[in-house]
C-alpha cells in the first residue's frame, strides 16, 4: 500500500500542536476537559506502530484514557486501555511499556497504569480519519 500523506504533510496542514478534530479515533473515552489531556493526548501520539506507519493513537489502539486527580500526592494519576491490530503483535508485550514511558514524564502525571483488552476487537473503524488520510485508506 502506497502512502501519500506523511506525518510532516499532516503537521503542515493541520498544525504541529492545534487540535483538529479529524485526528480524534471515534472509540475513544477520555478525560478530554481534564488540564493535562492536551499534555497525555500528545504523548501518546508520539508513539509510533512498529508496523504500521502512524501513531497508535490515530490508529484507535487507545480505547480509554482516564486522568485522576490525587490531592494527598498533588499528582493525576492515569489509567490507560488499549487494544492492538492483533493478538498476535510482535510488540504486544512491549506495547504498554511504551504508553506508560510516554505518559510520565508529563509534568503532574503520578502513576501510571496501562491495560489491553480485545474488547471490543480492533478494526479499521477505529481509526481517526486523518490516520485513514495517511494510509491511503479512505
């Protein structure tokens, strides 16, 4: 499959740092009104798909993303669900990782919890238009 648009022709669309609606996968759950969401939701799209060439937000593997205020510790705890293409990922086991490595080091993450479920399985309607844009997939 040919790829027409890459991350860099996106970025000069659409704006490095703007929000655009376009790269927001349909199944997500979040908390989006939450101060540091804009902080978490481009930490995770940093995180790319060894296969695949966007990121796993874009993509959908990110199915709920919950951001929890600890007054005691002055921190915001996240809870990250996730899923993958496939059971069968080579990176599965290293996946999770990756998402908690890219959340922490936003200033006032405290802990970090990352699980993948297979409910609901993944499917290309997953996927944000602006992934489906870059994937030729529209």
């Amino acid at each position: 499959m040919k790829q027409f648009a890459d991350s860099e022709m996106v970025k000069q669309a659409v704006g490095e740092d703007q929000y655009d609606e376009l790269q927001e996968p349909p199944q997500l759950e979040a908390s989006k009104d939450h101060k540091l969401w804009s902080a978490c939701r481009k930490a995770l799209m940093g995180i790319y798909d060894p296969e695949i060439p966007t990121n796993i937000y874009e993509l959908g593997l990110i199915l709920k993303v919950v951001l929890t205020d600890d007054a005691d510790a002055g921190v915001t705890d996240a809870y990250v669900e996730m899923t993958l293409t496939s059971p069968g990922c080579p990176v599965a086991q290293e996946m999770p990782g990756w998402v908690m490595n890219a959340l922490m080091p936003v200033e006032g993450v405290g802990e970090v919890k990352v699980e993948i479920v297979w409910d609901p399985v993944w499917s290309p309607s997953f996927m944000s238009e602006t992934a489906k844009m870059e994937l030729n997939m529209f």
